[in-house]
C-alpha cells in the first residue's frame, strides 16, 4: 500500500482505551497519534467511512478528571494485524 500520511505518527507511552461514548463499549486501544489522526487496536471490525462518536479517559493517567470525546471515522484498517 501506498504510504499517503502527511504527518508523521508519534507512539504514545500509554495503552489508551477508546470507549463507543453512547455505549460505553471498548472500540480499542491507540497506539499512536499524529496531527490528522490515530492508529487504533480493535478486536471489533470497524467498517471504513462510518462516523462514530469515541471517548478517551485521561483520569487513568492523569491526577484529575478528563475526558475527550470525538468523531472516529476509519479510513482503512488491517484485519489481523
């Protein structure tokens, strides 16, 4: 495949979950984050170009409560990998 990223990926230390914010169901796990988007972990088969609303909660690694909430709309995955 073509590499089309613009902006580099940054690996990220933590193992941030990502909830669906409606139904609190796990979507996965990021493992890196750039500028225009995050490369995620599922087990669950995210189908590309559908919008849905993810929740990040940062008070596990954070001495406060916070959270982002925000669009994920897959634009292409890897089955098994």
């Amino acid at each position: 495949m073509e590499e089309r990223r613009i902006h580099p990926r940054i690996s990220i230390s933590y193992y941030l979950r990502v909830t669906e914010d409606s139904t609190d169901t796990v979507l996965g796990y990021i493992l890196d984050i750039s500028k225009s988007g995050v490369r995620l972990l599922s087990d669950e088969k995210l189908v590309e170009g559908e919008v849905r609303t993810g929740r990040m909660d940062l008070s596990l690694i954070m001495n406060f409560e916070q959270r982002i909430v925000f669009d994920i709309t897959p634009v292409w995955n890897t089955p098994g990998k």
